[in-house]
C-alpha cells in the first residue's frame, strides 16, 4: 500500500529529458492530482447541499482533471492535457456567470485566479496572459452588467449556500497556497541544481583552465625549440658559404639563410604571443622587412611602407606569405634599385572582397635578372602562392607590382 502511495504521489517518468522538463511534468502532475482530490471534495460538498446545478459543472471539471492527471502518470506528456483542461477550467468557470442566476458568484473570480496561476506555472507565460485576458474581460463585462444582483444574493444567502461558499472558498484558498507552495519549493531545488550544475562546471573549467595552461606552455616550448634549431641551421649555412669562393655560391647560401630566419622568425613571435594560433602580422611584417634591409648591408637608405589592416593570421597561411615575402624583399635589394635616392619598398596587406586577403608589394625600382622566366625566385613564388590556393598578378612597368589575392587557411 505505501509502494502503491508512493508511485502515485511521487511517480519517476521515463521519458524526463532535461530539468525543464522534468520540473514541468512534476508540477503538472502534482498540481493536477491536487486539483483533482480538491475538486472532487468541493462536488460532493455541493451535491450534498443541494447545489445540483453547481456541483454538475464541477464534477464535468474534476473527470476533466482526473482523466488529465491519469495521462500524465501514464505517459509522462503534460503538455496536451494541461492545455485541454484549463480551457475546460476556464469554460467551467465563465458558464455559471451567465447560466446560473439565482446563485452566489463571487468565487469565481478565485477559480480564474487559480486557472491563471496554473497557466502560467506549467504551461507558460504566453497561455498564463491569454487566460488573464479572458478572464479580465468576462469577469468585467458580468459584473458591469449583474453586480447589483450579485450584491443582493449575498445578502440573502441561504444556510445550505453560506456553507457550499465557505468551503469553496477555503478550498480555492488551499489550492491557491499549494500553487504557490509548489512554486516556490520548485524554484528552490532549480536553484540548488544550478548551483550544483555550477559547481562541477567549475571544477570542470579549472581542469580545462589548467590543461589549457599546460598545453600553451609545451606550444611555446615547440616553438621556442623549433626557433632554436633553425638558427642553428642557420648558423651552419653562414659558417658552411665561409668555405664557397664562388660569389654565385656564396649568393645562394645567403638567399637560403635569409629564408630559414623568415621562418625562424615566425616560431620566435609564437613564443612570444599570448594566441598561439595566430601571428600578429603588421608587428611580423615590419621586423621581416627591416631585418632583411639590414642584413644585405647595400650601403643605402631603403624606405619601407607598410599598411595592414589585418590584425592576425593562422599558422598555416603565415609561413607561405613569409617566405613570398623574403622572396621580394630580397630581390628588391639585390636588383631592383639603380638609383639610391629614391629606394622604397610598399607592402599592402588588406582585406579583399570579404573573406579573401590581397598582399600587394611594389617596389620603386625595376627588376632585372629575377624577373625573367623561369627563375628560382618566381617559380618559388608562384608556387607559394599555389599553396595559399591563391592568384598572382605582375606587373612591370612602370614600377614592379606584385598582387597575390588568397582565402586565408584555418588551422586545424
């Protein structure tokens, strides 16, 4: 018997899915097998006093109620049968205002309050404002209309209506407190969830948090240990060009030393970084270009211009870029400049047609031997620019334009 109890009272539903709709489907349920055992007891009440009229409206209301109440236990949906019986409540209400004359109606106004309470506690705000408004408008337009004979009535209730009022009455009052019981008991375990919830996302954030650290201190390790070797490797290239006597040799050594600190440059400024996902270029740009214009030593004054509207960029499209530029820069210097008055190297990189970036390089000089066909220095940059999945355009004349348009690549 108490198993059985139990199960009725404090039933587990198969189907709850997340709190929300747990607590939604325990309120409904609690709340309209309280609806049910109250109702219930108000029919007899008034059957027994001889409201016939009145205690027929309210058993339709309570089979309405109880047949609600079953579904609920017997299939975990809430929402359908809610919905039906307070648009039956509401109904169940209203009728007697217009059909039942010669009877006390002041109670009423307490049903709707409880038809209202209900709406709003189970089946949302929206249905909650729709009963408030029909309701408001019911209850206006009768007592607009019969409030004097209302008033009369109550001065002349009977022994059997003066009791059927006050345990109506009492009645409403005790389902009005067990809404609001519910209610707030019901916002209180939500409360003490969250705060639960709260407190394993918590200790799960800080074991992220801590991951996290751990992770971007090994990432700088990487890239501090990768900058290293590379300036080892270049170390080997300057002490290895030492033992070339051969000025074309010599030439070459330089142009791959030059490209092996363009990458080493990159790792350099991600240990540096806080993000270690991305560069920040105009920073990266600048220290390339001035780097490589100090290093040729040419014995003139090389102005450099650059404008980025970029901010950062991934990993995976930076080293490409770098290495196209270490490319140009290094030619601009060898070859481009016979009049050292007016030496000036323009690097653009912006935006292009929303996604896409544009790098445009120009130079105030004129290319010599790189820029014929089929030379290293333009096959290296068509084919960086190949792996950016991108577009080259050059121009010559009257000044060399280089215009390499791509989707920058997002790391993975």
């Amino acid at each position: 018997m108490l198993k059985l109890l139990q199960s009725v009272f404090f039933p587990k539903f198969a189907n709850e899915t997340n709190f929300e709709d747990e607590t939604r489907l325990t309120l409904a349920y609690r709340m309209s097998l309280f609806l049910a055992v109250s109702i219930g007891i108000l029919s007899v009440i008034l059957f027994i006093y001889f409201h016939i009229e009145v205690a027929f409206i309210t058993l339709i209301a309570f089979f309405t109620v109880l047949v609600a109440t079953i579904y609920i236990y017997r299939t975990g949906k809430f929402r359908t049968p809610t919905i039906i019986f307070n648009l039956i409540g509401a109904i169940s209400c209203t009728i007697p205002l217009f059909l039942l004359e010669n009877e006390p109606h002041f109670l009423n106004s307490l049903w709707m309050t409880i038809n209202i309470l209900f709406a709003f506690i189970v089946i949302g705000s929206k249905w909650g404002i729709g009963f408030t408004i029909f309701h408001a408008i019911t209850q206006s337009i009768y007592y607009y209309y019969y409030l004097d004979d209302q008033m009369e009535i109550m001065r002349n209730l009977t022994h059997e209506q003066l009791i059927a009022t006050v345990v109506n009455g009492a009645i409403c009052f005790l389902i009005i407190g067990y809404l609001g019981w519910e209610n707030i008991r019901t916002n209180e375990l939500g409360r003490k969830k969250l705060n639960e919830a709260q407190d394993v996302l918590q200790v799960q954030y800080n074991i992220i948090s801590k991951q996290n650290e751990e992770k971007t201190v090994m990432l700088k390790e990487i890239h501090h240990r990768v900058k290293n070797n590379l300036q080892i490797i270049t170390s080997l290239l300057r002490l290895q060009s030492r033992e070339l006597e051969n000025p074309e040799a010599i030439a070459k050594f330089k142009d791959a030393t030059h490209r092996v600190i363009a990458m080493s440059m990159i790792h350099e400024k991600m240990y540096q970084s806080d993000h270690l996902s991305t560069l920040h270029l105009r920073e990266y740009l600048h220290d390339l270009s001035s780097d490589l214009v100090s290093s040729y030593q040419s014995g003139y004054h090389v102005n450099l211009k650059i404008d980025c509207d970029i901010d950062s960029i991934g990993l995976r499209s930076i080293v490409p870029i770098a290495l196209i530029l270490n490319e140009l820069i290094s030619n601009s210097l060898k070859y481009a400049f016979d009049d050292y008055d007016n030496c000036l190297i323009s690097i653009s990189f912006m935006h292009y047609q929303g996604k896409k970036c544009k790098l445009i390089y120009k130079d105030s000089g004129t290319w010599k031997a790189p820029s014929r066909q089929g030379s290293f220095g333009l096959d290296l940059i068509e084919s960086l620019t190949d792996q950016l999945e991108g577009t080259m355009d050059l121009k010559t004349y009257p000044e060399t334009i280089f215009e390499i348009t791509f989707s920058p690549q997002e790391d993975h």
